[in-house]
C-alpha cells in the first residue's frame, strides 16, 4: 500500500499496518491476550496478533479492520470495545497516515474467574 505525499511516495507492507494494530489491542485495559501480566511486549505483541485475529481490507479511501477479541471477564464490554476502536484509529491514522474506514469488533469469550461482587 501507498501514500502519496507532497513530497514523494511512502510504501509499507500490510505487515507493519498489522503491526500497528496489534499495538493498539495491546495498549487497550480489558482486552485478553492469553498471556500472562508480566509477559514481555514482544510477547503480547505476537499474543495479539495472532492469526486470523486481526483482519485488514486497504480500500481506496482508507482501512477496513475487523478484530476478534476476548475480553477478561469483570470488564464492561461496551466500554472497552469503544476504548479499542479509538486506539485502533488514531494508532493507525498517526503512525501509517491512513484514514480508517471501519473498526469491526467481535468479542468472542470472556476470560478469566467470576468474582463474585456484593
């Protein structure tokens, strides 16, 4: 993919877009990696982007992500869905300078013990 700019043209593989977005489940409170707290970055990175989790579609106007998450039980879904799409967005509008058509979130499980609140 291409960005055209004043000054010349900036090609990235769809692999560093993929990348960015990793970052960004990564960054995001509530989303479960299967990994432990104290996993390293590179760690979580790879946790996140596991295969078939996050799908890109570069159009001509933009990208199109659709993501597969799990979401560590206690946590409002809602909440961090919409915590996800933004971090998605602005990661992918500042680092790759690409607009974002879409963010497609579906949350596939709830992981982690029930505790009981009172």
């Amino acid at each position: 993919m291409s960005i055209e700019t004043g000054v010349g043209r900036i090609t990235m593989t769809e692999k560093v877009l993929h990348k960015i977005v990793a970052g960004a489940v990564v960054d995001t409170e509530g989303v479960a990696l299967g990994t432990g707290d104290s996993a390293d970055l590179s760690e979580r990175l790879r946790a996140a982007g596991k295969s078939g989790r996050i799908l890109l579609k570069v159009l001509e106007d933009g990208v199109d992500v659709e993501l597969r998450i799990d979401v560590r039980f206690g946590e409002r879904i809602q909440e961090v869905c919409r915590e996800l799409r933004s971090n998605v967005e602005t990661s992918v509008e500042k680092l790759a300078g690409m607009p974002v058509v879409a963010v497609s979130i579906i949350v596939e499980g709830l992981v982690g013990a029930r505790t009981d609140r009172f």
